[in-house]
C-alpha cells in the first residue's frame, strides 16, 4: 500500500500568531492525554474486540463485502452511511474561531487592555487609534493566514495521498488493486499493507506475513509489535492489546498484509482520541524558542521602561493624570503589535515561493531551520546519483557470468510482495528486455520471508516443475554470506573455507571498486513443503553468486555540492551501502573521502568520540537506521542545524532526530511522516535553492525585529530627555499612537522585500544576545538626532513655551516618523542603501506614500483634529539635513559594527 501522507492539524499550543494550517508538522498520538472523565466510547471499544473475535466470514458479513472487497455501488453506499475517512481535528477552523485566534496574542491583547484604560479615562480619540491598530494587526494577520491556507490547500495536491484496495468497478467484476485517496476509504474495504506504510483506518488484519507495527504514538511501547491474522481466543479488555488489530496513524515496520477497514474517521480510535482529549504542548523548537525570546524582550523592556516615564512626567511636571496618559501612550509605541502578521506573511511568502521551487513545506517553522542549516547527512543514492540502477553483471562466485544467478534474483524479486525497490525493479527489466527465457519457468510461489532492516535480506519459497521447496535468499553481501556454509561452483557444491572466503573476498572487492553495488544470491532446497516458513530457516544456504548494479553519479552532483559549500553548508554522506561503492561514487564527485566510517566503528565509539569523529568525517558507509539517527545527534550535540535528506523506511529515526527533516514526494509514508520538508524532485540542487529562500525569509522577518527594537529603544531614551527639561510634553499621547499607526503601517511590505546575496550565503540562526546589543548600539543614536531637533525647535523657531507646544510636538513628530521610516532602508542591508542595495519596490512605495501623507496631513483639516499645525517653511531645510544626518551617522555605525560583530 503506499499511503502517501496523513495530515493532522494536531497543534494548537504553539505561537498562536502562526497560520494553523499551513503544513503544520504530522503529528502522533504520544502528546495526546484523556480529560478527567473521558475515555474511548464503550461502543468502539466493544466494535473493536467484536471485530478482533471474529473470523473473516464473519467480517465479510458484518461489512457487506467479501474477499474480493467491495465494488463501487457498494463503497458509495459504505461512503453515504459512514461518510468521509477524514478527522474531525483535520477540518479548517470557522472563520470566527480562526479571527479569533489572531487576534489572541499577548500583544493585541495588551493592547486592548491599554485602549481600555484610555476609553475609561474620556480618551476616547486614543482609544479609537489604538482600536484601529488592534484591528489592522488582526485583520492583516487573519488574510495573510487565510491566504496561506488556501495556498497549502493548493501545495497539498502536489503530495498524493493514496492507499492501495481491492475493489471492482460493478457487482460481480473482477476485483483489481488499485490506488484510491484515503479519504475514500469505508469500512469493507480490503486494503494491502507493506512496510513503510502508514495505516489510514482501523483494520483487522485478514493475512499477515512477519508484520511489525510501530504502535508507540499509541500504547507506549518503544518497540514494534508483531501482528497476525488469528481470532482473538482468550478475552482481552484492551483493543490495543489484539494482535490483529491495526490502528489508524501507526506504520508497518516490516512485512506484509491484508486487512479489512473495519473503522474510518472520527469512528477511528485516533478520531476518537482526537475529538475528546487535548494536546500536550510539545517542546518548543529553535523557531519558537527565538519568536518567544525577542517578543519578551520587547515586553520587557515596555514593562520598565513605562513606569520610568511616568514617574519622570509625574515629578517634573506635576500632572500625573496627564503624566499617566503619556506614559500609556509611550507603552502602546513599545507594542510590537505587527509581529505576529509580519511574521505569519514572511512565513507565509517563503512557504509559497518554495513551493514553485519543487519544495513543499509541511510545517512552518521548519523555514528558519532550513536556512539556519549548516550541514546536511544524505543517502547517496538519488542525489549523487541518478536513481536509475542498473543490473550491469550477474556472475558465480567466481566471477564468472550465471543465467542461474540471474533467475534467482529474479524469482526472489518477482515473487516478494513486500515493497519493491530500485534493484528488484531492476532485476526484472533486465529479465524481461534482455533473458525473458529464464521467466517462462512454470514456478509456484509457496511462502516468503520480508526483508527488514536487521537481516538485510529477504527470501522467498517457490517450487517449480518438480515440486520441490527451494528457498531462495537475496540481500547484503556479509548478512546473506553468514547464512552461507556452501558455495556452488559449476554443478560442484563446495564447502566455505578460508581460501573460498580469500576468493570472494578479491571477487566482489572488484566489483566494488568498479562503484558496482554488489547484492548476494543464495538457495536452499527445503526437505518438504509448508505453509509457514521463519527466519530459522534462512541457514546452511548455498550461495550462488552476485548480482551487481551501477548507478551512475549525477551530472548536476558536484556543481550542486559546490552550491551548498558556497553558503555554507557541510554535506555528509550517510549510507547504508559497502564503504569501497561510496567512496568510488564520493570520489566521482568531488566529495573528499579522506576518512570513511562504517557501522562497526561507530559501536565503538562513546557519544563523545562519535561527536568529533562525525565533524572530521564526510563519509560514513554499512549504517543501520539508528546509526544514522545517531550521528545526526551527535553532529546536533555540537552545536550544529543538522538537517537530513532520505526517502527509504531505514531514514525515518535520523529524519525525526535531525533539526530539518528532508523527503521526497517518492518517498515510503513513515519517511514522509517523518519530514518537515518534501522534496517534489530529489535533487541537491533544489535543496540548495530552498535553503536560499529559507534564508531570505529568516532575514526579512529579522529585519523588522531589529528595527523595533533599535527605533523603541531610541524612542523612549528620547522622551525621558525631553520629559526631564521640557515643562510640557514633548508629544501628546494621541501623536504617539499615530505615529505608532503609521509606523506600523510602513513595515507591512517587509516580507516582500530583496535580501543581499551576501547575507544568503551565510546560516542564518537566532542571536537574542545580538538583538540586545544591536538596540544599545542603534538606538541612541536616533536619540541624538531627536535631540537635536529638541534644540532646534526650542531655539530657533521659538518653541519654548506652552503656548508655543503644538508647534514643537509637529515638528518632533513628522522627524520622528520619517526617520522612523526611513531607518527601515539603513537597516535591511549592511551596504550603502538605494545605491549598493536597493529594495523591493513594494517596501519603497509604502515608504515614499509615508512620507508623503505625513507632511501632506499637516495641511489638512486632520492637522487640527490630531492637535498638530502647518510648520513654517524654514522647518523643511533642517528636516533634511536632520534625516541626511540621521543617515550618515547610521551608516558609519553600521561600517563599525560589521567589521566588529558581524551582520546578520
């Protein structure tokens, strides 16, 4: 079956400011716990156990299908009565519940509480701003994340979400596999299952083959169980605990099955759960950790900064009530209220444009990891090569070329209903295009044992036209070797000796040094036949020789490595492949293979040792899945983002380890599951032009960050001057929330704004200490210029008393909101702004409409209605030189600060 993903809207305890809905991260059942009193229904408990009891006959009858499944008049009626296999947690919010979850973030509602106060206080022209700026805040973040829905709704078709069921097209055809949406799926269904599915109903397993399902999200249990396709004799309390049973959002680890749906949706165990339980918030990752940090500092410094304006006003000016409405006013300035909608827009744009660039983005917050990236852990096969293998030679142990060798790996290939990879594929095209006389034997296939990820082999069972059992075993050359103690040589079978070892040895180490991939053969004539054959009996086999593949590098390969070195990220490769087919396949590359690393050495190694080996090492080769998930922990242990690109089910622990789990749209479902990035190509060049993107909208969103925190910094140490000389305010509360306004309103087109190439090609990662720092540095110096202006207004146009205020609070306010905006162009790029980079022209016409409105409303009636008036003519010359000097300055402390602590 190949389920391709199943998606759930599961978190709700993350940064309300964030879209719900954007591709928000898969997520199981382990966060889930039940409310005091609530449970699973007693009647799914009781249809559950029913189910477990029963015999298929019984199934068939209760369902209405058969073991032929269900035909289409019988899955449209299954489908009116039990409806869509879709969870109700899955449903997008109402858009009254979704408004309100944007607007429910500590700033809007602190800001609410200041309008509040304000209304309280007859300051109901203050209130009605700070009304409005709550209300372009939420209703800004509410499109953008309606925007961002609706845009994931249209990702979301680029990933397929299918299962494979046997249904016929009328009552009495014949029944076919075939690939239908999960959505689709009714109870009656007949399903297949194989490892690296992931269950996407409730079923009761008919037919079971070595079937392990990882069902820890539900019971707990760290490892897989097994399962069968018995009636459950002895009475059991717990569905849970059925060996036959398999629940929805768990995965096949290994085998085969069959199963019949016997609960979809919300009927489901996991819709159940989902429906009367809450979500444990989970740990806060990189993303979250940094939004929570800047947003408390900024709230932080409101909360110490207000009380020191207030008493500041109150003593020097004797009118705490006024005094009060000041420092209110300086309060709502500091809010940056903006930050949620700037952040779900950047977030948003990047998620967008990556997918026009064949990335899919599942969770949001992934985008900042995948820019912070530094190093990334790959398979080699698909992204150094060209994932089209080839079978180039099927030999003896000897070396010497074997149709036998051939028609074992075929029938092996051909008979295994588990998932089929590349090099079965291969096996039989090569059979079909090149030998199809060694297909038309008349064999009979008797049982099979899957792979999995321990043996790494699998064999089948078959009988041909003499009716004897042969067992036939196919995979890695050293496990299926130690399931070896004879070798055929010719029509000789020989024992295994030192010397036959030596020769096999030289045999596939050529091979290997070719960059061939060598897979064994070996068979085994069983002494009679059975239905149920084990592991036990893949033993004293005759290995009959190898079958070896080339997959050939890519030609975009080293350019694309290149690429990724270029901005800064190490590629390690992680493969679970012979060390001398990586190295030969590395060095084609261009990638340095001066240290390899295989699984054994790794056992050795404490996690210390393994931390250092994995800096100094670029390949590491013979890894089992939890290998590979530990060296990516390890890399991470060493202060490294560490992101990790595999498709395959052995990928699925280092995927769920890494800081940025990569996939491809080809990928089995525990991989995809398990990623937070899919690939719609598997190309190294596309990831490396996501990482750009991911980058520039890391640096967007931190661009706003910055410039707040700089311009409140500066702002406030301003008005404590002002306030400590001036015997009237230096700006009535009501220009301080208009200046907020419209401040507020000049950032909208950051998102969209151009980054330096520079900048993108550095890792990009949260430096709350930076922030600290760049706020003490940046700050005061509009703190200077507004000084100045002080000085300017007070002594030259005479504005130096309190008839004489309004003329001075015009005048600080339209320099406070033109530097304030302008500085948004200082600070977006470490170069001279407008020459060296120039901005999106979004951001530049939202600047010059700033401008523009700000001067133009001094000569509208609105001038008198905010308590502001016309400025003399000789003001506009000083303005200039003001914002010239402004500018000058900031650039030269901009030249310092890179060359002394760098530029983010």
């Amino acid at each position: 079956m190949m389920l391709k993903i199943i998606s759930r809207r599961l978190l709700t305890k993350v940064f309300r400011h964030l879209p719900r809905r954007l591709f928000q991260r898969d997520v199981m059942l382990d966060g889930l716990k039940k409310p005091e009193g609530r449970g699973i229904p007693a009647v799914l408990t009781r249809t559950c156990l029913t189910c477990a009891a029963a015999t298929a006959a019984e199934l068939y009858t209760r369902f209405a299908s058969s073991e032929q499944g269900l035909n289409a008049l019988q899955a449209a009626s299954a489908g009116e009565r039990y409806g869509r296999n879709t969870v109700a947690a899955e449903l997008p919010l109402p858009w009254w519940r979704h408004l309100w979850l944007c607007y429910r973030n500590p700033f809007n509602i602190l800001l609410t509480a200041l309008g509040i106060v304000s209304y309280g206080t007859d300051d109901s022209v203050a209130a009605m701003v700070i009304a409005l700026m709550v209300m372009i805040a939420t209703l800004l973040n509410f499109v953008q994340e309606l925007r961002s829905n609706r845009a994931a709704d249209a990702l979301k078709k680029m990933v397929s979400t299918t299962a494979t069921v046997l249904r016929s097209d009328i009552p009495g055809g014949d029944a076919t596999w075939r690939e239908i949406a999960i959505s689709w799926l009714v109870p009656g269904d007949i399903i297949k299952l194989s490892a690296g599915d992931m269950i996407p109903a409730d079923v009761r397993i008919l037919h079971a083959r070595d079937v392990f399902i990882a069902q820890a999200a539900l019971t707990g249990e760290a490892l897989p169980v097994e399962k069968n396709a018995l009636p459950i004799a002895v009475p059991v309390s717990n569905p849970l605990e059925c060996a036959n049973l398999c629940f929805m959002g768990t995965n096949v680890i290994s085998g085969t099955a069959r199963a019949i749906v016997i609960g979809t949706g919300d009927t489901t165990w996991f819709g159940q759960l989902a429906s009367y339980t809450t979500l444990n918030a989970a740990p806060p990752n990189a993303f979250q950790l940094g939004i929570s940090r800047v947003s408390w500092l900024l709230i932080r410094f409101m909360l110490v900064m207000t009380p020191i304006v207030l008493l500041v006003n109150g003593f020097t000016k004797g009118d705490w009530w006024e005094a009060a409405l000041f420092s209110l006013s300086v309060a709502v300035g500091l809010t940056p209220e903006m930050l949620p909608m700037i952040v779900t827009s950047t977030l948003a744009k990047g998620a967008v444009q990556l997918s026009r660039q064949k990335v899919i983005v599942k969770r949001l917050d992934a985008i900042q990891n995948f820019g912070a990236m530094d190093i990334l852990c790959t398979d080699k096969t698909g992204t150094l090569t060209q994932d089209k293998i080839a079978l180039e030679c099927h030999t003896d142990v000897y070396g010497v070329r074997s149709d036998r060798v051939l028609q074992c790996a075929w029938l092996n290939s051909f008979h295994q209903t588990g998932l089929k990879n590349l090099l079965d594929k291969a096996v039989l095209e090569s059979v079909a295009d090149h030998h199809p006389s060694l297909a038309q034997a008349d064999w009979r296939k008797i049982d099979e044992i899957p792979f999995d990820f321990e043996r790494r082999r699998m064999s089948v069972i078959v009988a041909g036209e003499d009716g004897l059992p042969q067992l036939i075993c196919k995979g890695a050359l050293e496990e299926v070797l130690s399931a070896c103690t004879r070798i055929r040589h010719g029509h000789a079978i020989i024992p295994i000796e030192p010397g036959v070892m030596e020769h096999i040895a030289k045999v596939t180490g050529e091979l290997a040094r070719q960059g061939l991939r060598v897979v064994a053969v070996a068979s085994r004539v069983m002494a009679q036949e059975r239905c149920d054959f084990s592991r036990l009996d893949e033993s004293d086999l005759i290995l009959e020789g190898y079958i070896a593949f080339l997959d050939p590098p890519k030609e975009s390969a080293a350019p694309a490595l290149e690429a990724l070195a270029h901005h800064g990220i190490t590629v390690k490769i992680l493969t679970g492949d012979n060390e001398r087919v990586a190295a030969k396949v590395c060095k084609d590359v261009g990638l340095s293979v001066s240290r390899i690393l295989i699984g054994s050495d790794i056992d050795a190694l404490n996690d210390r040792q393994l931390g250092q080996a994995a800096l100094e090492t670029a390949v590491f080769a013979k890894l089992t899945p939890l290998q590979k998930a530990r060296i990516v922990g390890a890399l991470r242990h060493e202060g490294h983002v560490v992101g990790f690109m595999g498709d395959g089910i052995n990928d699925a622990p280092a995927l769920r380890a890494a800081d940025i789990g990569i996939s491809v749209d080809s990928a089995v479902d525990i991989a995809k599951e398990a990623a937070d990035i899919i690939l719609l190509e598997k190309s190294l060049m596309i990831l490396e032009q996501g990482v750009v993107e991911g980058r520039r909208t890391f640096i967007n969103m931190m661009k706003y960050i910055r410039m707040t925190a700089s311009s409140n910094f500066g702002n406030v140490f301003s008005v404590l001057v002002a306030s400590a000389f001036l015997p009237f305010l230096p700006m009535l509360p009501l220009h301080l929330l208009v200046q907020n306004l419209i401040y507020d309103i000049s950032q909208i087109a950051i998102p969209f704004d151009k980054v330096d190439h520079d900048q993108l090609n550095r890792p990009q990662h949260w430096r709350s200490r930076d922030l600290g720092r760049f706020m003490v540095f940046f700050g005061p110096i509009s703190s200077i210029f507004d000084i100045l202006t002080f000085c300017l207004m007070w002594w030259v146009f005479k504005a130096n008393s309190v008839a004489q205020q309004t003329l001075f609070q015009t005048g600080w306010f339209v320099v406070g909101v033109l530097s304030q905006t302008l500085i948004v162009h200082m600070l977006r790029t470490r170069k001279i702004p407008f020459l060296q980079s120039r901005p999106s022209w979004a951001l530049s016409l939202t600047t010059l409409t700033v401008m523009i409105v700000t001067i133009g409303m001094l000569f509208t009636p609105v001038a008198g209605f905010l308590h502001l008036q016309t400025l003399p003519l000789g003001y506009y010359p000083w303005l200039v030189v003001i914002l010239v000097g402004y500018m000058a300055l900031v650039q030269a402390m901009k030249g310092w600060f890179v060359r002394r602590y760098g530029w983010q």
